[in-house]
C-alpha cells in the first residue's frame, strides 16, 4: 500500500509539472485544502493506466489529459502562472 501511495504522489506532481500548473498557488489555495483533495482524487483514480501512457507520451506534450480528475484545477492554476 505504501510504495502505492508513493506511485501516486510522484504521478501527481509529474502531471503538475507537465501541465504547468504553479505548485506554490496549488499548495496555498484554499490554505492547503485543494492540494490535499486533489491529491486524494490522484489516489483514488481509477485512470492509472491513461495517466501513465500520458505522461510517457513526451511527443504529446498539447494533448490534455482530458481523463484527469484534477484537469480542471490544473488548468486553471496553469494560467494563473502563465499570467503572473
């Protein structure tokens, strides 16, 4: 179950990388509260698989990864770092 979890963190914060989305904006967001569920939802997510091939897709790099519960907050964390 550990080394799981484990799995999952690293798969989250490599889709926050990818996405762009600012981490510091995500950690402080409704004082910790969304990163904390948002990282509940990649624990739980049923879409391992999709996610996996998404993010070794390095060539695919515009295509959104349209599968993740997180997109939304992603998103929009994305441009608020692109505005900012």
């Amino acid at each position: 179950m550990f080394s799981r979890v484990e799995r999952q963190a690293t798969r989250f914060h490599e889709m926050v990388d990818r996405i762009g989305a600012d981490p510091v904006a995500l950690a402080r967001l409704d004082q910790g509260r969304a990163y904390e569920q948002a990282r509940s939802a990649c624990l739980f997510c049923r879409k391992t698989d999709a996610c996996l091939r998404w993010l070794d897709a390095r060539s695919e790099t515009d295509r959104i990864p349209e599968f993740c519960p997180n997109l939304e907050l992603l998103m929009a964390l994305r441009k608020l770092n692109k505005n900012g």
